[in-house]
C-alpha cells in the first residue's frame, strides 16, 4: 500500500525555536496539502500545492509560517519562530487531481508537535 | 458558524448496534461529500466517497446524501469495536476549488 510519509513523528520544541517538517507524497499525486489538527479545531487547512505550484496559503500565519515543494517528492512546512499557541498534529495528505473531478485526499500519520 | 457542522460526541454503542453519523453544512456548492475514520495517532483514511445526492453502499457502511437538507449520513451496521475512532466527514465544491473542508469529527466508541 502506497502511503504518505511524515517526518518526524513527535517534535517537542522551546518557544522561538525553529521547526521543519518534511513530507513524502504517494508517487504519482500532484496535489499536496498540509492541515493542523487540534482538539478545539479539527482539521484546518494550511497550504495547497498542486503541480508543485502552491494554490492556497490562506489558512497560514504568513509570519511565521512557510511551506514549499522542493521537488515532487518532498513538500516542506517550516515554522519560524515557534510559539506555544502551534501546538498541535500537523498532517501532510496528497491526492492525485485530474482537473475533472474531486479526488480523495490520502494522509500521513502526521507530525505531533509540542511547542514549550 | 462553521460551514460544516458535526456533532463531536463521544457515541457510545454495544457491539452490534446500527450507528448514525451525521453532518450538515451550509455551502450549497458542495458536491462531492467523503467520509474518513481517524484512529487514534493515526492519519485519517477514506471509508466512503460520494458524489452529489444519493445513497451508497460498502460492505456494513452506508452513505446517504440529501443535498435537499444539505444533511449527509453515514451508517455502520453490525458495529464492532474496531469500529471505535474518530469519523470527519469531508466536502468539497468542486475539481480546481480549495480543498476539502472537515467536519471536526464525531468520535465513536463501540463497546464489547
């Protein structure tokens, strides 16, 4: 079963510190997105890529907050500096977009982050 | 108010029970209309995918929408608890518009 990979798993952190999560899309998606999830929440989008292009970034602080597609294999999201209100799961899921139709969105088991 | 609502639970049911999970939402442009399970520490995965109204079946889970209502269902017969996580439901408008807005998920607890 093809998945999509998160790293690291479980990323503990003072405040002000800078952190990079790293994403592995299934071979063959073109669509990459990351959400955050928390209890108060739920799953909330943060950036959209497709083709490697980014498509929505709306949901992110743009202060701090970065997330770009190196290559296809490897999307990034990188927080600088942290602060302890980012706690949360970060997930990363990718999908494969036709243009035609909707395509359901396969998820990492995503990066647990806790912020101190 | 949130353009997809669910109710967050917890549900809890005895093992063999039928269980009804819901979500309403507001945006009239939604068509396309998912189900994920999310267990605990993990990512969610699909269940169940739909397009626009109507029912659908896999196996003991059954998916109805009426986009009359804008009321979407998901039905699990014989419930076990492996059944026991966390279902979101998703939508979305359309191919080339944002990306899949969440439910905040009803957790769910089958017990034996």
């Amino acid at each position: 079963d093809a998945r999509v990979t998160q790293t690291p798993r479980h990323k503990v952190t003072e405040m002000g510190q800078e952190v990079t999560m790293r994403c592995q899309p299934i071979l063959g998606h073109n669509t990459v997105f990351w959400y955050r999830q928390t209890m108060m929440q739920g799953l909330e989008l943060l950036a959209y890529f497709r083709n490697r292009a980014p498509l929505d970034d709306s949901g992110m602080p743009k202060d701090r907050f970065s997330a770009e597609m190196p290559d296809a294999t490897l999307a990034t999201l990188k927080i600088q500096p942290s602060e302890p209100r980012d706690s949360a799961v970060y997930f990363c899921a990718s999908g494969r977009d036709p243009g035609q139709v909707v395509s359901p969105l396969h998820f990492g088991n995503g990066t647990r982050l806790t912020v101190t | 108010q949130k353009e997809v609502e669910q109710d967050p639970g917890p549900l809890s049911v005895p093992e063999g029970a039928i269980v009804s999970l819901n979500c309403t939402y507001s945006n009239s442009a939604f068509q396309y209309f998912m189900w994920y399970r999310q267990y605990s520490r993990k990512g969610p995965e699909l269940l169940m995918y739909t397009y626009s109204s109507g029912n659908k079946e896999d196996g003991r889970f059954t998916a109805q929408v009426d986009k009359s209502s804008k009321y979407i269902s998901l039905f699990i017969r014989d419930s076990q608890p492996s059944d026991s996580a966390t279902y979101l439901c998703a939508m979305s408008a359309g191919p080339g518009r944002r990306a899949l807005t969440f439910g905040s998920g009803t957790r769910l607890q089958v017990q034996p």
